[in-house]
C-alpha cells in the first residue's frame, strides 16, 4: 500500500502568481478591482497555453492565506501615503489616480475615500489658518521683546554714563560723609539706579527738620551740585 503524502502541495509559485495577475490586468481588466472569480478563469485558461504549470483551484484565489489571495488582495489595495502631522498623527493618503481606477465600480467606497480626501484638506487648511494666528502673536511678541531690549540698553547708556559721573564725583571729594555715602550709592546702583539721588533728597529733608541753614560750603559739597558742573 502506497503512502499519501501529508498536506497540501503548493499551487504556483510567487513568480507565476505575479505573471498571471500581470497578464490578467494587460489583456481582461486594465482597471478597477480583480474578483477572485475572474482571476480563476484566466489562470486556468493560461494553463492551456503553457503559460504557467499548474492549474488553479477556486479556493487559490479565494480562500484566506492562499499564495493566490495574497497577491489579489495586494493588487487590489489602493495606492497610498502615510504622512505624519504635526501632532504625530498618522495618516494615511490615497493616491487619487489609482483610487478611482480601482475602485470606480464601487460607489459606496469610493465616496468613503473621496471624503475621506474632502475632510482631510479642510482640516489641512483650518491648522493652516491657526498657525497664521500663532505667528501673528509670536511676531508680536518677538516685537515687544524687541522693544524692551532696546529699553533695557538704553537703561544700560544711562547707567554707565551714571557711575562714570559717580566716578568722577567720589575721586574729587574730600568730605568722608558724602564720599561715605557716594561709595554707599556705587555699591547699589545696578541695583536701585536712584538711590544716589534719593539719598541726597533725604539728606536735603533732614537738614530743613534740623532747621539748618545751610552756607556756601555746604551748597558746594551737596552731590547734586557737583553733577550740575
């Protein structure tokens, strides 16, 4: 008694599965989608031509996991693009083209796909218009930022010109309280640039509660007249 051999012998091979499909779209249906009914018929009838080696079985083309199902289904697939959005979303296009070419027959899911397509480029144009927005306010702010650069170095040339004056005023004094005072002021200044001022006001203010009447001497040490030379 002969023994059978176990399990299914392979029909066709990747190459002839691919000539077949091939020849299928050139000579029956150069568009649209294959049916597995049809791509049957053909294989067989190339077998007849010596095409290919082998006849097919219905089941071939038509059953879940069959070499000749796989490249069907592959066929049939639209061509498409994955594009990643900005929120790393991915999304999958389809090539226009090749979508109505395949799918034309099929109303329904080809309207799926157009609108699909529709709602896509709407919601394309509507992240368009808010990142218009977000540059508006980013320029906006890019401009303040710019504006308070400009106050800041301009507070920077006023500084500078203050304690070059500072400078001069404490090299050219000789009374210790008001060098004490303006050596005090150069110590704070980046800190409160009118302190030197403030503290000469105060001073004034304590002298008039002191009912002091201030001489010639006097006028000539206050810090504040030695920065109206």
């Amino acid at each position: 008694m002969t023994k059978k051999n176990v399990g299914r012998k392979s029909k066709l091979s990747e190459d002839e599965v691919i000539t077949v499909i091939k020849l299928f779209k050139k000579q029956e249906q150069p568009s649209g989608i294959i049916k597995y009914s049809e791509i049957h018929r053909f294989a067989n009838s190339l077998f007849k031509q010596g095409v290919i080696s082998q006849t097919t079985s219905d089941a071939f083309w038509r059953k879940e996991g069959r070499r000749g199902r796989k490249f069907v289904d592959n066929t049939n697939l639209v061509f498409s693009e994955t594009l990643t959005t900005s929120k790393g979303e991915n999304l999958v296009i389809p090539n226009i083209c090749d979508l109505i070419e395949k799918k034309y027959k099929n109303k329904e899911e080809l309207t799926k796909n157009l609108l699909f397509i529709e709602r896509q480029f709407h919601q394309t144009l509507k992240r368009e218009k808010d990142l218009k927005k977000k540059l508006v306010i980013a320029e906006r702010k890019i401009q303040e930022e710019k504006e308070k650069k400009k106050a800041v170095e301009k507070t920077n040339i006023q500084l500078q010109d203050l304690v070059f004056t500072l400078y001069r005023t404490l090299v050219d004094i000789s009374d210790p309280i008001i060098k004490e005072r303006t050596e005090s002021a150069m110590k704070d200044l980046f800190l409160n640039p009118t302190i030197f001022f403030n503290m000469e006001k105060k001073v004034e203010v304590d002298n008039e509660n002191v009912l002091s009447i201030p001489n010639q001497k006097d006028e000539k040490n206050k810090i504040s007249n030695r920065f109206r030379k």
